[in-house]
C-alpha cells in the first residue's frame, strides 16, 4: 500500500499530513518544537498517538527511537562507516532487524530484512520537492507490514539525514 507524504519545508515543529493511495488522511506527522530532543509523534487523523519518535541524546553515532505506549518497539541508527551507500539499521525490539539503503537526500530508498522487502521510498513520481512515496508491503504479517511502523522509520531517516539533522 503506498502512502504519500507532503512535507511541509518551512513549517515550525515539522507537521504534515500522510495520505493513502485515494488521497484520505491517515497519519498526521506532529514535530514537536521547543524540546530539548527532537520529538515526533505519529497520529491517527482523529489525534489518537500510535509513536513517539524522539532523538537519542548521547550516541555516537545518529539514533532515534521509535516508543508505542511508553516502550521502545524499535531503534535506527546511522552505520559507522558506509562508503558507497547511505545506510541505517533498525533493531527491532521483537530481536529482529531492518536495513536501510539508497540515497537519504534524495528520497530514493529500500527497507528490507531477512525476509525480504519492507517499504520502498521514492520521490521519482512527483516534481513536488517536498513530496514523495512510501510503499509499505503490507501483505507481510509481521511489524514489516505495519504502515505506521514503517512511516515512524523514515521520519526517523528524514531526521537522522536530511535538514533536521543539522538543526
């Protein structure tokens, strides 16, 4: 199921909306400004939280949680070294992992595990700078096929990467 996400590049606190594939709202992306951590939370349109997503505050390299209820479901971290590719990890909580490859800046990336596909993230479909696509392979029974899962992870890339990172 793809899901589309519009940014909104100048807006305090990063708030947007994710859509799904007939355009209805099905996550609300709220940045929380003013924190001593960057903080995120992943809602239904009607407010209710599924995330927390917060920035680790001591770690050498990039991290972000990703919390559900108060315990953390899973972790992406920046690889120490990775020359050819930009690449993250996520350990999930359940002891299983994700890997996350592609180009971070430009929006093009795979998430994949063991069992194959995740999520593939792509801006190549829209001329909208700040728009682009999550498609969440949804067929999967396990966390891999949970879309708001999946989209906390690449908020997460979008902060550990992109302008976030360096604010």
């Amino acid at each position: 199921m793809k899901f589309l996400v519009r940014e909104r590049i100048f807006d305090i606190g990063d708030d947007f909306w994710v859509e799904d594939e007939q355009g209805q709202r099905a996550f609300w992306v709220d940045g929380k400004a003013l924190r001593l951590r960057q903080t995120f939370e992943l809602k239904t349109p009607d407010g209710q939280i599924l995330f927390v997503i917060r920035k680790k505050l001591l770690s050498l390299r990039g991290a972000m949680e990703i919390e559900r209820d108060g315990q953390t479901v899973a972790t992406v971290r920046k690889r120490m070294f990775s020359l050819l590719r930009d690449r993250l990890d996520v350990e999930l909580a359940d002891g299983g992992s994700w890997e996350i490859t592609g180009s971070f800046l430009d929006k093009e990336y795979a998430i994949n595990d063991s069992e194959g596909p995740v999520a593939q993230i792509s801006r190549k479909w829209f001329r909208l700078r700040d728009t682009y696509a999550v498609d969440v392979n949804t067929f999967r029974g396990d966390l891999g096929g949970d879309p708001a899962l999946v989209i906390s992870v690449a908020v997460c890339v979008e902060a550990l990467s992109g302008r976030s990172a360096e604010e």
